[in-house]
C-alpha cells in the first residue's frame, strides 16, 4: 500500500500537504494538533491506523498549518480557519460526499464542519474528542503549564520535557513507541507555533453547533484518557442528536496496536459505516487529469463511449483514447475499471458519483 502526497492552498495564501491511500468508500481524517504526513506512514505509533483503515476506505488525511509538510506559518488559527482549511483538501480531491474521522481535537472541527455542511458528510466517527477547550472547561493552569513545557524543552537534548507529552498521550506505550512520538513533536513543528496551535486548541467551542449536526455520528473515547477527560466524551455524544456512545477500556490517547481496545475500535468503526463491499476505486486516481477524471465520472454513471463522446463533444475514438490511458494507470482492465467506476457510488442512496468537477 502506497501513500500519494500532493499539496494545495488555503484560502490565505499558506500550502497545505495532503495524502491520499487505500481503496473503497472515502473516509477523511480531520488533521490534528502535531501530524507529518511521511513521518506516521511507518511509525510505531500511526501506522496500524493508516494500514488497518486504509484496507477498506480510501483515507485523505492531511497536515494541519504549521505541522508536516505543509507551510510552517499558522496564520491565526481559529474554528473558521481550520474549517476552511478542510474545505480546501476536500474540495483539491474532489470529494462530493464521504465520512468524517475526527481524533482528539479535530473532532471539534469535524463536527463545525458537519453542521455548516450536512450534505456532504454522510457519517461521522469521533474519538478523544470534545466539544469545548480546556479554557472552557476550567483548565487554564494546566493549558499554560504545557506550553511552559513547549517554550522550555522542546528542541532540548534532553527529552524529558518531550516525555511528558508521551506520558500524556501513550501511557501505556513500549519504549520505541514513547521515543518516536517524542521526536515527532520536534520534527514536526517549531515551540513556537506548537505552543500557539495548543492555545488556539483551548479556544474551542462548538457546543452551540454539535445540536445542528445531521449525520449520523458514533462517539468513542477511552475511559482513563489523560488528555480529554471521558466526560467531555460523553458531553459531545450528549450535545450530537442520536449520537452512539462506546467507551473503550484504555487510558492511551492515542490506541495502539498491541491493545484490546484498538481491536474494538476497529470493529465499531467498520460496523458503523458499514463499509461497501464493492469493489473500491484505487487511489491512483490522484493520478488521473481532470479530463480523465471526467470520462471516468461518466463512466461511473453507466454511460457508453458514444454517449460520453456526446456529452463531452468529443469523438468516439478520443474517448477510447482516454479509457486505455485512464485503465494503464489504474493498472486494470477494461472490464475490471468499468467494475472499479462504478464503486465511485459510495453511498447506497446516491448516483454513482465520486469526483466532482
């Protein structure tokens, strides 16, 4: 499985980084505080995500402002901004309708997204989320003692200030997995802007907005979090009409591979989207033009030749052209890409539809 790395640009003007693996119905993970896109493919702590999530669904993911590969300036980040910055990566790979994953705090953008966009959003799944910011909930002394930590050690040769974020985050983590999240926060990002995206991150408050939401959306969260108290959990599943609560028997933030709780984590998920056993369209569409991506739109709506020739006021021949070049990179066959366009109808109720143009 292979991951294809492309970048876009946000309303501001900033490059944002994004990827793109897998194959099946498109799930979108919301990006949180602290990503690198190359980083976490073949990390220890990231990649039992990607791979196991990757197997049924094609997974967009992306670097926040400020993190990764995309541009280290942050602007000033806010509810607005991170919205929009979603709307940017799912509108550069053309995505009409899908579901949402939102991890920790990107759960509070998921669900501002959702509520400004329930035609797009055809489910949603979050964990260690919450509804409002530490500030919002009576913790401003220990939101100013992290960033302390952030400004004190976070490039030091001595990571001791690092281990309290992998404390934090992976109590239960082996020794490898502590080590490499305590060099992912250095590699991927600066002190300073860590320290201004955790206290834009306390700002949070999308409890007027959880009510709008009209997705159908499962709530999960680990009942010892040291990050996000379960009870703020709960509160987001209270606030999200007819939301699904699952709490999990963990204490890590971030759930690992060898833990019983990732295996049910799992589970939930994939029984909650009830994932489409058709066959999936390979991600090497990221690698299609848009001219291409067109026929292959209409193919996916069960048109002939002649009829998308019609439509696009082109010759029969020129279409057949872009169905060879359109099949050698998917690496498929004729037959086999007609099966793989039509997996582009990723909901039960909805045209075959995937790209929109």
């Amino acid at each position: 499985m292979k991951q294809h790395v492309r970048f876009c640009t946000a309303r501001d003007g900033l490059r944002l980084a994004y990827a793109v693996h897998g194959s099946g119905p498109p799930l979108v993970r919301v990006a949180t505080w602290l990503s690198h896109l190359e980083l976490e493919w073949e990390s220890p702590v990231w990649r039992h995500w990607l791979k196991q999530l990757g197997d049924r669904h094609t997974v967009v993911r992306y670097d926040e402002r400020g993190c990764g590969l995309s541009d280290t300036n942050i602007g000033d980040p806010s509810v607005d901004v991170w919205v929009g910055d979603l709307e940017t990566v799912v509108d550069a790979v053309g995505l009409e309708r899908f579901a949402l994953l939102g991890v920790s705090q990107a759960a509070a953008v998921a669900v501002a997204y959702a509520a400004r966009h329930p035609d797009r959003v055809s489910r949603m799944v979050l964990y260690g989320g919450y509804a409002r910011g530490r500030r919002f909930r009576g913790e401003d002394s220990e939101e100013e003692a992290i960033i302390a930590a952030i400004r004190a050690g976070w490039t030091a040769p001595n990571p001791a200030f690092r281990r309290m974020f992998s404390m934090l985050f992976l109590p239960n983590g082996t020794p490898e997995q502590m080590a490499w999240y305590e060099d992912l926060l250095w590699r991927s990002t600066t002190a300073e802007a860590a320290a201004a995206l955790y206290r834009g991150r306390g700002g949070l408050n999308v409890c007027d907005l959880a009510p709008q939401v009209r997705a159908r959306t499962l709530v999960m969260h680990a009942r010892d979090d040291r990050v996000v108290p379960v009870q703020e959990g709960r509160l987001l599943a209270t606030l999200i009409p007819d939301a699904q609560f699952v709490l999990l028997d963990s204490a890590n933030h971030i759930l690992l591979e060898q833990e019983p709780a990732w295996d049910v984590f799992l589970a939930e998920i994939e029984a909650f989207l009830g994932t489409d056993a058709r066959p999936g369209l390979p991600v090497a569409v990221a690698g299609l033009s848009s001219r291409e991506l067109e026929v292959l739109r209409l193919v996916s709506e069960g048109l002939t030749n002649q009829s998308i020739a019609d439509r696009m006021c082109l010759s029969v021949r020129t279409v057949e052209r872009h169905l060879t070049n359109i099949y050698a990179k998917l690496q498929v066959s004729g037959k086999a890409g007609r099966a793989a366009a039509a997996a582009l109808s990723v909901q039960r109720d909805e045209p075959p539809r995937f790209f929109s143009r």
